[in-house]
DNA sequence: TTTCTCACA
DNA sequence: TGTGAGCA
C-alpha cells in the first residue's frame, strides 16, 4: 500500500489562506486583462464604490478572487445598458436582501411565526 | 515597466 | 469613457 504520508505537500490544504478568494491580490493590470477592461474603468468603479480593493505598497490598488468576481457582475450590469450609479443600487438591493434572508431564517429558526 | 493621481475632450 | 502628463 502507498504509504500515505510521503506527497501531498501543501498545495491542497482546505484550510490555507490560498484558498481565501480573500487572500489572493491581483494588480489592476491583471484585472483588467481578466475583464477586458481598461485599467482607467476599474478606477472608476474604485471612486464611484461600486468596489473597494485593497492597497498594498505604494498604494497600489490589490484586488482579491472575490473582488474580480464582483467586478465581473458589474460589467455584465454596465454591458446590459444600466449606469455605474445604477449598478452600485442593485448590488446594495442585492445584499439587503441577503440580509432579510438571514433575519428571517433566524426569526423562523427561532420558533417565532414570521407573518408577511 | 507598471501604477498612481489629476485633467481634458 | 478613453487618453495623456508627470511622478514614485
């Protein structure tokens, strides 16, 4: 039998924070290429908060996984006609309502008869 | 070289 | 929205 303890190194650990979508950065120039955007429209989703990447050295701007990911459901808005003010509404609506999600799971976890 | 901010069209 | 100038 393969005596399991000679690979697996660490490249496969479900507890790594490579594993984070949070801990990966990736420069606006990757990004940018990963969207198909110019760099100069990731930094208006920047200033207008439709995103807030983090910044690392020099103040470079470091987007994480999960920040590409949200960019990318903002360009498919912005593509379907609908203005960067427009977009940063539907994403609050789109957390407020996983909000009230969470508020009535816990009202109903909690034996409380949630009326509409 | 890349990214930054600021400004203009 | 895209591009340029000047800087770190």
């Amino acid at each position: 039998m393969m005596a399991g303890s000679s690979d697996k190194g660490s490249a496969t650990d479900p507890s790594s924070p490579l594993d984070d979508g949070s801990a990966p950065f990736f420069t606006i120039g990757q990004v940018a290429q990963i969207l198909g955007l110019q760099p100069a429209a990731l930094r208006r989703l920047d200033e207008q908060d439709i995103v807030s990447p983090s910044r690392s050295d020099g103040g470079q701007r470091r987007y994480s996984r999960d920040e590409v990911e949200r960019l990318r459901e903002v360009v498919e808005l912005t593509e379907s006609g609908i203005t960067l003010p427009g977009v940063r509404e539907v994403l609050a609506l789109r957390q407020r309502v996983s909000d009230l999600e969470d508020e009535l799971d816990e009202l109903r976890g909690r034996g409380h008869d949630v009326e509409d």
